[in-house]
C-alpha cells in the first residue's frame, strides 16, 4: 500500500488496522495534566512522531493525528489560537513522516468544547472553526479526515461538512455512552438517528469511538451497520471504562481480552478496527495478530 491509494484501495484489503490512544502516549512521554497536547505538535515534535511510528510499528495500516482539540475554541483555552495553521499542519506531517509508505494519515478533528444548545456558539462559528482546522490539515498533508468522539449529531454534521470541503474522505464517529444500555450519545440519539445524520452530512465512513468498552461496541456495530446506507463502519472502543487507582487513571481490559471481542465487532459489520482510550500500541499488536489469525486473512 502507498500514501498514495485511495479510499476504495483501502478498503479492497478488507478489515483495516487503524491506531490506539494518543493522549496516554503522549503522557507516558511527559505530557502533564492540563497541558495542551496540540502545542507539542511545535514543542515536541520528536515525541508525537514516535508515538505515530509506534502505531505503525504494531501494525497500523491508518494512523491518526495529535489535532484533536486544533479548533480554536480549544486553542484559545491554551493561549494559542493564533497558532491553529501551524499547529495542525504540524500535526498532518509528523504523522506523515512516521507513516512513510507503510500507513495512511488520517487526521483527528474533535469537538469544539463548545454547546450549542446553551448558545455558547452559533452553527456558522462551528463550521467556520471546523473549515480552518480542516483545510490546515489538508495542507499539512493529511490523506483523510477523522470527525470523532461527536456527543451532538449537529455539531457532528457540521464539522463534517468542514471536512467534505477538503477532497478528503470523512470519518464521523459518534460516542454512546448514555441511557439505560449504554446505546445514545450525551445528546440521546440512537445509533440509527446518528448513522442517518451523518450519511446525509457526506460521511464517506460513519463510526463509533470512545465512551466504552469493546463488549459494548459489538451492538452498537451492528446498528450503525443496518442504518449505514451501505458505508463502511468504523470502530474505536476504549479499553474498558477508567478507573482511579492510587490517584492514577487505568483501565482493566488486557490487550488479549480487548483482541478477542474483533471477530465479533467484524461479524457486526466492522470495516476499520482500532482502540481510544487506554489502549497502546500492544493492543494494535494484539488486534493485529487475532486480524491475522482469521481465516481467509
């Protein structure tokens, strides 16, 4: 596979590997609580490198970007607004450069921290934030945008209409993690109200990520599946719910038991298969090895 191949290239190898946690990396690494991980794009740039060449090491065929809070509403909260271009393009080339020929870049865009329905923004100052960011990543080199850990449909349409002005494919992945089984987003839309959302938006893939662990991420596969229209679905789940142990966040699910739930996640109608929170790159390890135990792999 070359940085140059396409989403339907992509895609005719079958399930694709993407990466693991970032934030946790970057910690292990000397992050500290409260520091903007986005800024070490410029202050540490040999450190977010080798967290993408980790992944692709364990076997990550799509890596993502250290750009998950490169909006400049989160910006702003670290005094760093007026370095969004740099910040992001930043982000886009040292995952660029860690992937090399072996791996696909495709860039993180989160949340804007910001709500909507408490009139904190308006929906042009959403879209105009989300373009910015997107179009600096596109610059920087990125081969495919990721709108992810979404709670508000609406916020998630918009950023990726952002993103669809690129050229770029477009990831949109909701996180649910409310209501009684676990299977809405913070906002309480279903798997199949956020499916169609995104569909209608131009998601080129639609998604879950975060919020959970992967025994739950199994169902709600299967209906983002159903309502995909057809498109690709792509899975992220955390490694179990965190805990705070001696005043240190962990999680408790192993990377083998993490591995032993993707043959189920692939049955729902998983296409592309990685980790969130408190997953490393041993998990991908692991992911990849169950990936290539598979008959037919």
């Amino acid at each position: 596979m070359t940085t140059q191949s396409t989403l339907p290239a992509l895609l005719s190898q079958g399930v694709v590997l993407t990466d693991g946690a970032w934030g946790t990396q970057l910690q292990a690494r000397g992050l500290q609580p409260g520091e903007l991980p986005d800024l070490w794009n410029l202050s540490q740039p040999d450190k977010v490198r080798e967290v993408a060449a980790a992944y692709v090491a364990a076997g990550s065929q799509v890596i993502l970007t250290n750009t998950f809070g490169g909006n400049r509403f989160r910006l702003a909260e670290g005094g760093c607004a007026d370095r969004l271009k740099a910040i992001n393009e930043a982000g886009a080339r040292l995952s660029r450069e860690a992937a090399g020929q072996r791996a696909l870049v495709f860039a993180s865009i989160g949340p804007s921290g910001k709500m909507l329905m408490a009139g904190d923004v308006t929906e042009d100052e959403l879209l105009a934030a989300f373009t910015e960011q997107a179009v600096a990543l596109a610059a920087g080199g990125a081969q495919g945008l990721v709108v992810e850990t979404m709670a508000d449909p609406v916020e998630a349409v918009l950023a990726i209409r952002a993103a669809k002005s690129t050229g770029l494919p477009v990831v949109g992945s909701m996180v649910f993690d409310s209501g009684k089984d676990k299977d809405r987003t913070m906002m309480g839309a279903t798997p199949e109200q956020a499916a169609a959302a995104l569909a209608e938006a131009g998601a080129d893939v639609i998604g879950s990520n975060c919020g959970q662990g992967i025994a739950g991420f199994v169902k709600i596969c299967a209906r983002l599946k159903a309502a995909s229209g057809g498109r690709p679905v792509w899975i992220k789940a955390n490694a179990g719910l965190p805990k705070v142990v001696a005043g240190q966040i962990s999680y408790e699910t192993s990377a083998g038991e993490f591995a032993h739930y993707i043959p189920a996640l692939i049955e729902a109608g998983a296409t592309f298969v990685g980790g969130c929170c408190g997953t490393s790159p041993e998990f991908i390890r692991a992911v990849r090895q169950k990936l290539d135990s598979l008959p037919g792999r």
